[in-house]
C-alpha cells in the first residue's frame, strides 16, 4: 500500500495469521464450498490472489457425478440469492485425480466439501479424498437421505452424528461438519457432531426459502425451494454461530462463521460471537475482490483494538453481567 509505513504489511499478515485445527491460515477468510466451483477458476480472476483467503472450499462433491437439478438453478432475491442446483459434480473420482494436481497448495489451504444421499456414500467420498493431497474435509450433512424418505440428514442431531462417526473412522485429516440452520436445537446437534468426532463446524448452511413468478404463478426455482444465502439471513447466522459457540468452546473446537458477510464490518461480528474464521461465499459473485477489502478492515480493526492477532477478538460478545460491568466502570 502506497504511503504505508514501514513494517505496516508485515504486521497486518502477523495480526491475521492463526492456526485452524492444526493448519496455518494466512487470513480468518474461507471462500465457501459452491460459490468458487474448484477454486481453479478464481485463479483467473484478474488481481486476485489465493493468498487473501487462509481456505477454499471446494465445490460440494459425490461418489458418483451428478448432472444437479432443472433449471431455473438460481434466482436473486431482495439482499441475497436463492439457489438449487443440486450438486452437480463430476464425482469424486474426477476430483482427486484431474482437479487437485491443478491447485496451488502452496499459498493457501484447500479443503474439500464431502456429500451424500447415504451413509455409505459419505464414507466413500471420505475415504477417497483420504488418499488425496486435500488439506481437510467439510461434512455437508444437508444433503437428501434418499432411504429416511428425503429428509436431510443434518436435521437431525442421531443422523448427523451417524454421519460424523462414520467418516472419522476412514481419515485422520480435520473432518468440519457444517451445519443447517434448518432444525430445532443447533446446539444439540453440535454437540452430537462434537462428540462423534468432528474437529470443527461449519455455521451455518443456507436457509430454506422460495420465490415465485407472479406472471406465471408458478415457483421460479425449477425444485421449487432454495437455499438463501446472502445479507438477508446474516441476522440468523450471527444467533446461530453465538449459540454454537456456547457449546463448541468447552471442547476447543473452531467454528466457521458464515452467512451474510460482504464486509470488514460483518466479519468481526462473527468473529466476536465466537467463529475463528468466517465464510464468504455470495458476496463474491458481485465482488470478487472482497476479500482483500474485508481482510484489510480486519486488520485495522485489530490494530485500533490494540489486539495483536484475530484470534484475541474470537467470542469476545459482551453480554449480561459483562455489559453492567463496563457501564459501570465507565
């Protein structure tokens, strides 16, 4: 940066580096799983670098490749994006051997996003990706259970921890089990996934939601329901991540914050309720570039606080007894 003083550069990498579950992040910034496809095609993106995310996640991926859902796929919606478009993948087989020896493991984490309609299929997608280079696993328990008659498994805390054991069985690489935010206690749910093996989760995944052509009155997504994602469910995300966090903490396990962030601002939110790095996934489709902008407010931030390094702001949220205190000795 043009003017910067000496050392400034140096101490904003120093301030934004951290360790998650064993790997070193150069920045708290995670590029979301569908939002980036294999993290190859960013790479052409003129001015970006993988060295403004600390990890990409990688396009949701099954054992066998899937042509995805009918269009219409995507669908804008006022301050977010619906989207169905049913993991289209070309199998896990294609991504370990033609995908991986294409990425850059060199600058930044890689960490791939493992699906299924069964139990089986989850354990075979993880114990191919297993004997790969992958940097660690991202369990995406939102995926149809085609033998409980279509519901997702991650909506249930017994089926999301059947799931969790079940891969932790066939790797020793950091297993991160995402979350839906379509249940009744994510609390419980996180602590089953915790219990059953997982090293951190992932909060959340998109909400459920819907839209629809009053010309045609008909719905304009072609499955009728997506996933919304984007500033409209940031409010949720941000409960969502604090709640988890009241359990995640006693265990040491990382959170992944995500849902709604476009900015600096945003970032630290989820970083005070309690994520050790946080996701940005839909912001990217209309800025590609928002990472550096959001990893350089991070970093003033910081330095305003007179914190030496992000992990010294993680699940900082003052509430209760912490906020008379402050008014009091104010």
């Amino acid at each position: 940066m043009a003017g910067s003083r000496p050392g400034t550069a140096a101490a904003t990498a120093d301030a934004l580096r951290f360790s998650f579950c064993g790997l070193k992040f150069a920045s708290p910034i995670v590029l979301l799983s569908g939002c980036v496809d294999f993290g190859e095609e960013y790479t052409r993106v003129e001015g970006f670098s993988n060295r403004d995310a600390g990890a990409i996640v990688l396009k949701g991926t099954t054992g066998k490749p899937r042509l995805g859902n009918a269009p219409h796929r995507i669908c804008e919606t006022p301050a977010g994006m619906l989207n169905a478009i049913g993991l289209q993948n070309p199998g896990v087989e294609h991504v370990v051997t033609t995908v991986l020896p294409q990425l850059d493991f060199g600058e930044t984490r890689f960490i791939a996003n493992v699906c299924g309609s069964t139990l089986e299929e989850y354990v075979e997608v993880t114990r191919r990706f297993d004997q790969s280079a992958i940097d660690a696993m991202e369990i995406n328990i939102s995926c149809p259970n085609v033998r409980e008659g279509g519901v997702a498994f991650g909506n249930y805390p017994e089926m999301s921890a059947q799931v969790v054991a079940a891969c932790r069985r066939v790797t020793q690489k950091p297993l991160i089990t995402k979350l839906s935010p379509n249940q009744t206690d994510i609390r419980e749910n996180a602590r089953r996934c915790i219990e059953a093996g997982t090293d951190a989760l992932a909060v959340i995944n998109t909400v459920m939601g819907m839209a629809i052509d009053v010309a045609t009155r008909r719905p304009v997504i072609g499955n009728l329901q997506g996933g919304l994602s984007g500033p409209a469910i940031k409010p949720i995300a941000l409960l969502k991540v604090h709640q988890v966090y009241e359990v995640a903490r006693a265990h040491q396990v990382p959170i992944i914050g995500q849902g709604g962030i476009v900015t600096a601002g945003d970032a630290i939110e989820f970083l005070i309720a309690g994520a050790s790095a946080v996701g940005v996934g839909t912001a990217l489709f209309y800025d590609p570039l928002v990472c550096r902008s959001i990893n350089d407010g991070i970093a003033a931030y910081l330095s305003a606080q007179g914190l030496k390094n992000v992990t010294q702001l993680v699940g900082t949220l003052r509430t209760g007894r912490d906020i008379e205190d402050c008014a009091v000795s104010g």
